[in-house]
C-alpha cells in the first residue's frame, strides 16, 4: 500500500470516529472533517494517531490510575500506533531493542506536543509505554494499560500469549501502542500535531502520494 521507503504517520483525530491518519512520512487527516492534511518526512514506518474520549474503564479508575486528573471535568485520550519493523510476538534481543526504539520516537514526539499543550495552559500528559505510569504527573495505584484501551476505543484485537499483543488491521502484530491525555479540544491538539511535525522532519505532501506509493 505504502511505498517501503517511506514513513507512514497517520493522525486520526476521533470525538467518535474522527480520522487523522498519518502514512508514509505522516499522512494526517480528519476523515469526518474532510480536511486531509498530508505530511512526509524522512524514511520510516508508519504511525496512526486518533483522539478519542476515555474508555469507560478510565473513567471509572481514574483516581486510580491518573491521581492528578481526579478532578478533571473532561479530557481526551491520544493514541499514538506505530508500526514496528518486526512482528512483537516473541521476547528477543532485537524485538526488546525495536520496541525501544519505538518507545524513544514517541516520547520525543509526544513531549513535543504535551509541553507545547501545556503552554498553552492545558492539562496534558504522557504515558509511558514501559512503565504504564504518566510521565508528568504523580504515579496511581495501578498503571495505565495502552493496550487494552486501545483494544477498548478502536476495537483492535488482541493476542494473548505471554504478553498481550495488539492486531492491527493492516500491520498485524507489527504495531507498539503509546497514549497521551490531554484536556486540550480535539482541534487544539490537531493543530499541535501539525505545527510540531516540522520539528521532526515531516512536511506536507498531496494525499495521491500516500495513496500511489
């Protein structure tokens, strides 16, 4: 679908099914919006990014797994999906040294944007894909599972063996999930997204390129 060579960055940008969709060097675009906004950057694998409200499941455990965010009225939970160069089924030293590398991308990139949202005075955090724990903000009891909320919000399946594995619809299990929250709006964060992408090498590119390569 995408040409190999290229890095697939999709943003899917979901109050309910809102798409952003990144491919081959970021693709991003709202789907509901019909506003595409198209990125490509330096070779790579592809990234999905939606934006969905919690999972019933953190709104009940909140307190017990976001202290910090107890209070919150309303926040929104960014799912960040990156395709890994190998399938994560097994526990190898280039799978664990892969899944590191992935973790590194999106903490870089996910820093990016939480600190540029909370400049603007929004309440924003991420979560580590490690650790389960947020990274600005105090620990829970129990630590933010990335991979049943993304089974919960975008109905992935998972794979059960000795660590849960998500199934991507079309990377398969080549794909490490990582979340951020935010108490920024939908478009707030989109436009976040955009003006941050630059900063890692992304630019603008038509949607035929993502759709041809």
């Amino acid at each position: 679908m995408f040409k190999s060579y290229h890095r697939n960055q999709g943003f899917k940008y979901k109050t309910c099914k809102n798409r952003i969709n990144v491919v081959n060097y970021p693709n991003v675009y709202t789907s509901e919006q019909g506003c595409p906004i198209n990125l490509v950057g330096k070779p790579g694998q592809a990234v999905d990014i939606s934006i969905h409200s919690p999972s019933q499941y953190i709104c009940a455990n909140r307190e017990r797994i976001l202290p910090d965010w107890k209070n919150q009225p309303s926040f929104w939970v960014v799912i960040v999906l990156q395709r890994s160069r190998y399938q994560l089924v097994e526990s190898t030293p280039t799978i664990e040294k892969e899944k590191e590398r992935l973790r590194e991308k999106f903490m870089r990139f996910g820093c990016d944007v939480a600190f540029n949202l909370r400049d603007r005075s929004y309440m924003t955090d991420i979560i580590d894909p490690r650790t389960g724990y947020p990274l600005l903000s105090h620990p829970g009891q129990i630590p933010h599972d990335d991979t049943a909320v993304v089974k919960a919000l975008l109905n992935y399946p998972v794979l059960k063996n000795k660590c849960r594995v998500l199934i991507h619809p079309n990377w398969g299990m080549a794909v490490y999930p990582s979340i951020l929250i935010s108490e920024a709006p939908p478009t707030i964060i989109e436009s976040v997204t955009k003006s941050i992408a630059p900063m890692h090498g992304w630019q603008e590119v038509g949607q035929e390129s993502l759709v041809t390569s």
